[in-house]
C-alpha cells in the first residue's frame, strides 16, 4: 500500500497469551519488529508463529476476509486480523496490541470458545423455512424485494459482532448480533413462510428488545453487515404484526405520547411499560426524583404544530396502504 | 454564531437543567440559539420501531423548519443527534426518498433541500468556539477534578455517519476538559453504553453495564463525570442507586451535564445550572472548584 | 471410538452435500472437519454457478464448452451427468434458500465466464461460494447433522483392500480418535499450497488427496493444475473471472489490451489457461510491471456499477491493494487456483478401494480434464457431492463394518509424539517456503524438461529433510505448528504425482503448457495419468478418455 521500499516502521508487538495447561492466568509477549507499508496483522502473527515461536495459536484460512476465521482484538477493536494493515495502527497507538475476541472464554492465546456462538444462530432456525409448495423453476422475486436482506447477507460468521456487542456482555444469554442479523436475513426474504413465528420467537426475551442500540456492531463488522439495523426492522415488523413483549410495550408506548402531543411524555411511557407494580418496585427512585423536583410532567402541552403531526401521520399510513408489500 | 436550538424532549424536561445550562453558556460564548419550539421528538430510537417512515417524515419537518431560518441544528443530546443525523443523510443521499418525504411535507406547507447540517455541542464548542477561547473564558480552577467523560454510543458510532472523531479514540471531550482546566480519566467505559435503551426491558442488564462504566472511571480516579446526552445522564444520575444495587457497592459518582461543566468552569454560579437537582450531589464536587488564581506576574528586576 | 455408517471429510460445499445426501437417505453419517464448516474454501469462490437454465440455452452446449475448455481431456459421460443435473441443482439451491442475484422482474440472472459461449454462470453478487455455502450448512443445521469440528483426519484405515475407518486428530486438545464407518466421502477440497502463489486459504493442503493416496487410491491428472490469472498482486487473493465478465479488461504496462494478440475472438473471457499464459508471455517479454503483473481495468463501469455488480471485487482491491477501482486499474497476476487432478473416482465417486468416496475439487472424475472452465467447480462440488454420499450410504447399507484398527490408531499416535517431541533441524516454514519455490519454478506455468526433472529430484530431497522436522511447540491444546507439520507432509506428498505426471507428459494440453512440447499430441496422450503410492516410489499408468459424442478437436477462441 505505500510506495515500494517506503518506511519500514520499527515498532513493539505485544500479544495476549493463554496456555490452560501451563498458565493460571494470561499474560502478554512483546516483540519487537520492522513492520513494512502493506503487512497485515496476520503477516506479522504468521512471522512470529512460524519463524519466532511456534507455541503462538490463532485462527486463520483464507487471508482475504471471507471465510471469517481470524477475529481478533486489535488495540482495542475487534476486527480480522488478515485485512487490518499493521502501520496504520501502530502510526496512531504506538505500538499494536493482539489479544482474543472479546465475550467469549479463551481457549489458548488468541483462539477463544465460540460454541455459545453457534448455539445462538442454531437457536434462531439459521434456514430458510418456505411454504409447502415451491414453484416448479426458480422462486419469481423481483430484485428489489431481494434488497432488504442484504444488509444480513454476507456475514462470515466471524464474531467480531459478539465480541463488542455491550449488551451480550452484560447479558450472556442475549442471542446477539449475529444470530439475530441472521435471523433477519430469513424475515426480510420473500421466500421464507414462517415470519410471524420468528418474529414471535425474537421477539422472547434475550431477543430483538435486548439490543441497546450502542451500534458496535454496525461500527466493527468487517462485511459491512448491519445487525443493528437488522434488528430494529425486525422490531417494526414485530409490531406491524401485533406481537407483544415488554420491549414493544415500551417503544408503543413511547410512540403513542408522541402521537398525543409531538413530544415525549416520559411519565406516561414510565406507568405504561413498568405499570404501577413496575414503578412501586422503582419507589426508591421515584421519591428522590420528587424530591429533587425532577418528575417529569404528567401531561404534555400539544406542540403549536400538532396539526403537522396528524396530518404526517395520515400520510405515512395511505403511502403504507399504497405500497401494500411485505416489509 | 447562530444555530436551530434543537432541545430535545428529556432535556427540557425531567432533565431541565441540560436545557437551561445549554442556555446560560450558549449566551456567555456567544452561540445565539433560534430554538426550534415546534420541532417533534427525534424519535430517540423508538419511534423508528414502530413507524419508521412517520419518524422520517416527523425528522425532515423539523429540517425544514431550520432550513427556512437558514441555520443548522445544534442538538445536546447524542440520541438526538444521531437519530436525526441518520434521518438526514438517508435523505440528502437518496433523491427518490426525499422527493417523497417533500410531497408530504408539500401538504403541511414545507419543503427540505437537503441543506441543513446537524451538530452536536460537544463538537461546535471545540471546533467552532475552539479551545484556546474555552481555555481564556475559564475562571474557575478545576485541576484538582479527575473528570470522566460520558460520550453516549450514539455521538461516537456509527464512525461514517458523524465524521467528527474516532469511534475508537474519540478525544473531543477530553480535549475539551483539559481546556477547560480538568484531568480527563482515560478509561473504556467511556466509550460504551450506558444502558438506557433496555432500562424498562432488561433492568438488570442495564444496570450492570451502567455500574460497570461508573465503577471503572473511580478506579481510574474519576471524582466526576460529565455526558453528552440527557438520557445516559438519567441512567447513570437517576439510576445510580439501582445500579449500586447490582453491583452490590456504592458508587457515589455526581454526574454533569456537558453544558453545566463547561458553565462551571466559567464560573456561573452552580445554583443556576440547576445542579441541585441531580440525584446524585455533586456537593462534594463543587467543593473542590474554586475561582481560579490571577497568573502570578513574573518579577522585574530591580 | 466413534461409530457411524458413512464418514464425510471436510465440511465444504462438496462435504455439505455429501452428508446431507447420505442423510436423506437415512444413512448415519458425520461430517469431520478440519476447520468449522463455514470456514471451508469454498467460501472464497466468487463468481458463479454454471447451469444451461436460460431459454435457448441446452446442456449439450454446456457440456462441449467444458470439454472443449478441458482440452477434450475430460471423460464426457461424467461431463453430461454434470451439465444435465445443472438446472436442477440452481433450482434446488434457489429453493433451499440461496440468494441468487435477479433482474426486475425476478428471474436469476446469469454473465458469461471464460470459455462458455453463451452466459449460463448464475450468481449471488460476487459471492456466489459463500451463498452456496451457507446454504449448505444452513442445511446441515436444519438436519441436525452431526459434525465434529476442528476434527483434522490424519488417516485413512484400510483392512484387506476395504475401507474401515480414520484416525483423526482434534486440535482443540491434541488428542487422536478412531473414527469406525463403513464408507468415507473425502471431500476435503484444494491443496495448492506447494505453490508459492497460490489463491488458496493457508489450510489447503490436500489432506484428503494425501490420505487416499497413500491408502492406496490412484491420483488422477494430478499434473494439470489451473492458475488463474487474475488474482491480485502480492497477497494472491482471488479477483474473479466475473470482473472480466462484467467487463472488466486487461492490459499490459504498454496499454495495450494484449489479450487481442493470444485470443482474438474471446479476448479476455478466453479460458483461464490461455489468459495466464499470456499475463506470463507478456511478463517474460518484458511489457508487464516490474514483478510481473498486470492491470485488470474496470474504470469503465464506474464506482457505482462496481459495488453493485463486484462488491467483493471492490473490497478486495481497497482492503488488500489500497486502489479504487473505479478509479484505477488493479494489479494482477496469475497464481495457483485449482487442481483439476485429484483421487480418481468414477460417476459415483467411488475410488478404486470399496468404501472410500471422493468428490469436490479433491476427486478427478474427470470433470475438467486439462483445463476448468470458471463456474464448474462449485457445481461440480453440488452434483458430485450428492451423488457419491447416496452412493456411500447405498453402499454402507449393503456392507458390514470392517474391523480392526487399534494398531493403526496406536501407530498414529506414536507418530504425533515422535512429531511433537522432534528436535531436527528443518523447521516446518523453511522446508514449506523451498518447496513452494520449487514447484512455482519449475513446475508452473510454462515447463521443461530440465526444470521438471530437477523439481521431481528436489521433492525427494525434501521429503527426505522432512524426517528431520522439528515442530518446536511442545503443547497439544491448539498446537499449530504439530497440525501444519502434518499437513506439510500432504503436501510433499503430493507434490511428487504432481511433478512426475508433468514431467512424463510429452505434450502440451490445458493447463500443462511445455516449452520443450508446444503441440497437443492426441495420438499418444490423450490419456489420463494415474499415480499410485507404492511406499518408496510412485508407480505411474494410464487409462483411456470416455468419449461420447464430442470428437477431440484443434483448442482455439
């Protein structure tokens, strides 16, 4: 990528290590290397590997980031360690720093246990479930309704999703980005017959109405998959269908207040997702709240415009009406 | 300086002193604020769950509506800022789709082109107020404080949407708190979520991240923290004592608002940022802050 | 000890289908596999699906352009099966869920490919391999298909000439299993890492070839190796034959589009063979890059048409060569990209030892004779698979589970010890790196008579140093270096067959292009070469083309 024979960086490579049979806890290896314009991390693991110390284990085949092998923490980031350049790294760190994904036990050095990632897109039926009968050539689907999934089509199944997605860590039982993103690849095709019964399945908890929305997954994903975005049509059209869970009653919620008055009605959304049960338990908050004069108001005054607000939304329901299709 | 104030629902109103702060500082620095009273919610993420096309349209409205005052939106509130930046950039860079959103908007008598910029405080104070001037309108001396910052996933992720800052090393607030006089904390948390999105879903799991992120900074020696959106500020201020109910220990962290540090540092009196009506005291905080000392002047010779 | 009718080896497109096959069947079959799945090479093929489905299109005219792109080397009865199934198997896999690229109207499109006259290759964007293969496995989950993950079979166990079980090593622990069956499907795939640029994942490296081979299984055409001509400067990663179907064109440091002087009628769609001869011509007489490579154009489409048609094309060419190629032209050159030998098997993947199967690029029916037409492996790997795992269940339903095997499995095991404890001087990199060398030198592109025999020479001389390997990691959980000093003992291995059939083929054809020969001699080769392991030396003979009703003809586009 740089010039031939253009600077050759000298810099420290340290490299997380983990060996269950020898080491109570990890530690760090350092290196230090002339990293030349163009190397890959996975040039520089297979250097040290081959060349340095072959007790070093990291997962890789194909080197040109489709078969999703070498997930791996890179300063900090999760990403493939065959398509990430090493200068680019150390220019702005310092140093490059190689350690394990992230939500996920290690098993030795860089490869860590991605069983629990499996189980997750087994859990979500990964197939495509069609109606009994097929036609007798291939199915008949314009090419704009083969658009919605591709935003899920291309995942390589590599982890880096799971690895930064906050919610999983703060939840092991979320099915996360990558079973869910899976999952919308066989809600948005035309093909799959079985879209309520799934969104009805994500929509349990540890499901759709997990996700926070913190967009590590969009940011890192090295296919350019966007199982946040995913997600939230999955939530649209779990709604559109009348599916119910504790997520949807809050984002209905939400929604209706600002149907009501433009702005959101944070009293009201409070009583309608926890109820009155849900904010009794929350009586500790709530009375500090009132004491510091932060409850918010009970009734919203209609913006001036309100108007623009009924009208907009009459509007957005006839087009629905009008395009009439599947989502 | 003129800006569409957008204020966001939160920040007018269970946190009102993000909107009265912004308010203050904006008129000490200069920042004339044409607020945007009849602007909707952004839609903060829910909205776009259940009617994502209303959303859109409720969004391009408010565009609209800055557009004919000719000026660009500054928000205070990450959720704000990326929902509608999103609702934006689909629209400028999608021809068919505005066209569409326009003959709606055609029969509210509104019209997008597609000109208005959105930004968040956070980046109008460093790149267009700029630090050297924040580092001049300091009076106050906060270099005893170790602040934390709390940028809230949605102003730093996407990358490619904001175009301001490293997703992975973001360094607008903490150069911004070190111009401002204060020790930044560097700690991860202060990239992550706060947990506000699943609060009234998954309380528990909420709560553990928001305690993780609070505890990590003390260790790292956060005496504060200070956050760019109002709902994060709800989780981590309002709902600290559920998250130290998690966590099974005390946090005891004051969390500000962006606007009250920067107005702190300037030396508006506390009463009037409203910090009093945080949860959680920064009693212990303010404490600490005293007016800063004249610049000793160097000797001459004698 | 693990049980169960029918073993499949590898868990690619190939494998994937032999084991659902053998499944629907009813057989009780597991997949073991060095890498999980979806990790398999099959995965990294781009651009598309071969089938006669269009209007106006028939299987006969797919059929000839693949004999005739084989160099008419190819058994033409295997070719009609596999070009008569190809409208079912789209079908099949369009319906089982495969995201097929479609025009407005919602019929598959399909582009042309080098050597077909007539557009027939079906695809999914550019990644038409990692479509079909999440498919496949998406399958496998649905069945619920026992698979053993990170399972590297090290050998195949034969008992009086019939096929009994495996040994296979799990890399996750170290440890050695006997796997007992009465049938194996070997479908593990490529093994092109004897060569120094190879597009080839890291892990190719025969395996599967290597076992049968030395179980006794002849080895089929091993000397035709296709290197495909575009893959991208310096890593050697794949840049489909699809950007030259969308319209991609070639051109020298001059250029020129050189294509016009070697093929004037298919220009840069000329079969893969001719154009990486060519990029070498050009390079050899001097009008290529310094290093020997070329300019794939695709500026013509623009940015937008790229993304859309070419995605992958796209992130490769910014990823891995910093170069947008809507903007500029990208660097390529030929590399090692498939081998078109493999265990030879008949129409139903039967080896010559009853019990053992082979199909994928692994096997040699022969499908692609001299030379492979883009678009056929990945069907190959669909129709072939299918048929031999319901030909392995048939025949495990049919046959009782030959015994014995212990003393192979406590053979096997003192064989990894020895390895893991080895303190030779050969560390596995450096004898991997020399033979990579030697048979890009020598036994790649253009060959002769001096260079072959001197590559056959040194492989012995390698395999001799191999005995003094040290591994160098003494561990067994995830222990890399122990499994690649086991695969580079495939790859040896393989490397002779290799060698020795082109040194001992006095001709030119397909692939196999010899300075010393320039002419396709039907008279005395039209023949397939077979290899077979005797121990110390590699005993080679030879076995007659089918022919149907395509006569051998003069190869030109």
């Amino acid at each position: 990528m740089g010039a031939e024979g253009a600077d050759v960086l000298v810099a420290t490579i340290k490299v997380y290590r983990y060996e269950p049979e020898r080491d109570e806890k990890a530690h760090y290896d350092t290196w230090e290397f002339d990293v030349k314009p163009g190397q890959t991390v996975l040039d520089l693991l297979h250097e040290i590997h081959y060349f340095h110390d072959p007790t070093l284990s990291f997962r890789r085949s194909c080197r040109s980031a489709i078969c999703g092998s070498c997930g791996m923490t890179l300063n900090g980031r999760t990403g493939l360690s065959c398509n990430t350049q090493a200068q680019p790294l150390i220019d702005r760190d310092g140093s490059l720093v190689v350690e394990p994904m992230k939500n996920m036990p290690v098993l030795k050095d860089l490869v860590v246990d991605m069983s629990g990632f499996w189980k997750d897109v087994y859990d979500i039926r990964p197939y495509l479930q069609p109606a009994p009968t097929a036609p007798k050539g291939p199915y008949v689907v314009p090419k704009q309704r083969m658009e919605p999934m591709k935003i899920a089509q291309d995942c390589i199944m590599c982890g880096s999703c799971l690895s930064e997605c906050t919610s999983r860590e703060a939840n092991p039982d979320y099915l996360g980005p990558a079973a869910l993103a899976k999952a919308f690849r066989f809600v948005a095709d035309a093909r799959d017959a079985a879209t309520a019964e799934r969104l009805r399945q994500y929509s349990e908890p540890n499901g759709i109405w997990d996700c926070d929305t913190c967009l590590y997954c969009n940011e890192v994903c090295p296919m350019h998959v966007k199982p946040m975005d995913a997600i939230m049509h999955m939530r649209e059209m779990a709604n559109d269908l009348g599916i119910e869970s504790q997520g949807s009653k809050h984002a209905i919620a939400f929604y209706e207040t600002i149907l009501e008055s433009g702005k959101l009605n944070e009293f009201k959304v409070a009583m309608k997702s926890l109820g009155l049960g849900g904010l009794a338990l929350q009586a500790g908050i709530t009375a500090k709240v009132v004491l510091r004069g932060k409850q918010p108001e009970i009734r919203k005054k209609k913006i001036e415009g309100y108007a623009d607000v009924k009208k907009l939304y009459k509007l957005v329901e006839e087009r629905k009406k009008r395009k009439g299709e599947k989502k | 300086m003129k800006y569409a104030y957008f204020p966001g629902c939160v920040g007018q109103d269970s946190c009102n002193e993000l909107d009265v702060s912004t308010k203050l500082i904006a008129e000490e620095l200069g920042i004339e604020l044409v607020e945007l009273e009849d602007a909707t919610c952004s839609g903060a993420g829910f909205v776009q769950d259940v009617n994502y096309e209303l959303s859109l349209a409720l969004n391009a409205r408010t565009f609209a509506m800055a557009e004919k005052l000719g000026l660009d939106i500054l928000t205070v509130c990450s959720t704000c800022q990326f929902n509608l930046d999103r609702a934006n950039k689909e629209l400028t860079g999608d021809p068919e789709k505005l066209a569409e959103v326009n003959k709606m908007l055609a029969e509210i008598g509104l019209r997008y082109s597609g000109r208005v910029e959105i930004k968040h405080l956070l980046w109008v104070l460093v790149n267009e107020i700029g630090l050297g001037t924040l580092r001049r309108r300091v009076k106050v001396d906060l270099s005893d404080l170790n602040i934390a910052s709390f940028y809230g996933c949605q102003l730093i992720r996407p990358g490619s949407l904001h175009g301001y800052d490293d997703p992975d090393r973001p360094q607008y607030f903490e150069r911004l708190i070190e111009a401002l006089g204060g020790k930044p904390v560097d700690y991860e948390g202060r990239k992550k979520c706060c947990g506000f999105p699943i609060t009234f879903v998954n309380e528990n799991a909420s709560m553990t991240m928001n305690a993780k992120n609070m505890l990590e900074a003390k260790e790292h020696g956060a005496d504060v923290m200070a956050t760019s959106c109002p709902l994060c500020h709800i989780n981590l201020d309002m709902y600290q004592g559920r998250a130290e109910r998690v966590a099974g220990q005390r946090i005891e962290l004051p969390i500000l608002h962006l606007p009250q540090l920067v107005g702190l540092a300037m030396g508006i009196d506390p009463q009037r940022l409203r910090l009093k009506r945080h949860i959680v005291s920064a009693k212990a905080v303010l404490e600490r802050v005293r007016p800063k000392e004249e610049a000793p002047v160097a000797p001459t010779s004698s | 000890m693990q049980k169960h009718d029918v073993l499949v080896v590898g868990g690619g497109l190939a494998g994937a289908h032999a084991a659902r096959a053998a499944h629907l069947a009813g057989a009780d079959v597991a997949i073991v596999s060095k890498l999980s799945p979806l990790r398999s090479h099959s995965v990294a093929a781009a651009g598309g699906i071969n089938a006669a489905l269009a209007e106006g299109d028939t299987w006969e005219g797919h059929a000839f352009d693949t004999i005739k792109g084989s160099d008419y080397l190819a058994d033409q009865d295997s070719v009609e099966i596999l070009t008569r199934e190809a409208p079912n198997v789209i079908i099949e896999m369009d319906h089982l869920g495969t995201p097929f690229s479609r025009d407005e109207q919602g019929k598959l499109f399909n582009r042309p490919f080098g050597g077909m006259r007539q557009a027939r290759a079906f695809f999914a964007g550019d990644r038409t391999g990692l479509s079909l293969m999440q498919t496949s496995w998406e399958q496998l989950v649905k069945e619920g298909i026992t698979l053993y993950e990170e399972w590297a079979a090290t050998r195949l166990i034969v008992e009086d000439g019939r096929f009994s079980g495996l040994v296979a090593y799990k890399v996750a622990d170290g440890t050695l299993d006997e796997f007992q069956a009465k049938a194996a499907v070997i479908c593990t795939g490529p093994g092109g890492q004897m060569y120094l640029k190879s597009t080839n994942a890291v892990t190719c490296t025969g395996d599967g070839l290597a076992m049968a081979f030395r179980a006794g299984c002849a080895l089929k055409d091993m000397e035709f190796v296709q290197f495909h001509p575009t893959s991208l400067h310096g890593p050697n990663i794949l840049i489909t034959e699809a950007a030259r179907g969308e319209g991609g064109i070639l051109k020298n440091a001059k250029g020129e589009r050189f294509m016009e002087r070697y093929s004037p009628k298919m220009l840069d769609l000329a079969p893969r063979d001719i154009v990486s001869r060519s990029i070498q011509t050009e390079a050899n007489e001097g009008r290529a890059y310094p290093g020997g490579y070329v300019d794939l154009d695709l500026t013509h489409l623009g940015e937008a048409k790229i993304k859309e048609r070419l995605p992958e094309v796209y992130q490769f060419s910014m990823e891995f060569a910093g170069v947008n190629p809507g903007e500029k032209p990208i660097p390529i050159e030929p590399a090692q990209h498939y081998i078109m030998g493999g265990i030879a098997t008949n129409n139903d993947g039967a080896t010559s030892i009853p019990g053992i199967y082979a199909a994928g690029e692994c096997a040699c029916v022969s499908l692609h004779g001299a030379n492979r037409l883009g678009g056929n492996a990945l069907l190959e790997c669909i129709v072939f698979g299918k048929r031999a795992g319901e030909a392995a269940a048939a025949f495990a339903k049919g046959t009782s589970q030959v015994a014995g095997g212990a003393d192979v499995l406590a053979a096997e095991d003192r064989r990894v010890e020895s390895l893991v404890k080895s303190d030779g001087r050969e560390i596995v990199e450096g004898l991997r790196q020399e033979l990579k060398r030697v048979m890009w030198d020598k036994v790649g592109i253009y060959r002769n008579e001096a260079d072959m025999s001197a590559a056959v020479g040194a492989v012995r001389d390698l395999r001799r140093r191999y005995e003094n390997v040290r591994v160098g990691a003494p561990g067994r959980t995830f222990n890399y270096s122990l499994l690649e000093a086991m695969e580079l003992r495939n790859l040896l291995d393989l490397s002779e067959p290799i060698a020795l059939g082109a040194l001992l083929r006095r001709e030119s054809r397909g692939a196999h292009s010899r300075t010393d020969f320039l002419a396709r001699d039907d008279p005395s080769w039209l023949k397939h070469t077979l290899a077979w392991w005797r121990g110390e030396k590699i005993e080679i003979t030879y076995e007659p083309v089918r022919i149907t009703q395509w006569e051998p003809k003069e190869r030109t586009y």
